[in-house]
C-alpha cells in the first residue's frame, strides 16, 4: 500500500471565500501514484471547511447567504466566545459545512458523481491556513 501526504496552504484575501481545489486535489493523486484507493482532505482549522458540492456562482452566493442567516458575523456582542476574538461566527459555519471529504480514488481518477468538486470554505480568513490531503491505496 502506497501512502501519500501533503499540506495546501491559502491565505484568502477576504474574510469568506469558497475555493475550488479539485485540480490541486488531482495534482496530488496524479504525484501519488495510487490507481485504487481514497483520498481524504480536510482543514485543519477550526474556522475552515472542506466540502463537497457544485462549482456554480449562483450556490455559492445562497450558501454565504444561508450561512450568514444562521451564524451571522454581526453583532458580535450575541456570542460568548468573542470575548478576546471576534470569529464565533467562523466556528459556527465551518460546523455546518463539514471538517472534511473523502474521495475514492478509482483507475488514478477522483470518483466523482455529476458536478462535484471539492471546495475550500474560509470562514475567519486573511491569514495563512493549512487542508491537509492524505491518499492511501495501490
């Protein structure tokens, strides 16, 4: 069994963003070599998300919409964890959208249904944070 492991860094230049990162996703499966296999991605901070879902402008504007209306950023007196920060908002969106995917990996392809892609959602951004892609298989 091969395994493989590496660490994409961003730093977004505002405080949300969606990222596609499927071809640095793929990058790194074609670096590995596995034909068979998964692939796990996930952030590793804990205002940062990983997700699965459609590469579609319209989307990505509800979910900031939805999200917003959930967890909304403003005021930021209406939680008790911004008493030295102010990012309750961040931790609350990336519980929503998820810490991680896992992707199978089949004939040195990501097995994707119609339309999926892999996303980075930033929550808390404009400094540099870590998703960790690890793949494991033959």
């Amino acid at each position: 069994m091969k395994t493989y492991r590496k660490e994409l860094w961003f730093e977004t230049k505002k405080r949300r963003e969606l990222i596609n990162i499927t071809p640095l996703v793929q990058k790194c499966l074609a670096e590995s070599g596995v034909r068979e296999g998964l692939v796990l991605v996930n952030a590793m901070h804990i205002t940062a998300s990983v997700f699965i879902n459609d590469d579609e402008p319209g989307l990505h504007q509800d979910f900031e919409d939805w999200l917003e209306g959930l967890a909304p950023e403003k005021p930021y007196s209406r939680y008790r964890h911004n008493t030295h920060e102010d990012n309750a908002d961040a931790h609350l969106k990336r519980t929503l959208m998820g810490r991680e995917v896992v992707v199978a990996v089949t004939e040195g392809r990501l097995d994707f249904g119609p339309w999926e892609q892999i996303f980075y959602g930033e929550f808390d951004g404009q400094r540099r944070k870590r998703t960790l892609v690890k793949i494991i298989g033959q």
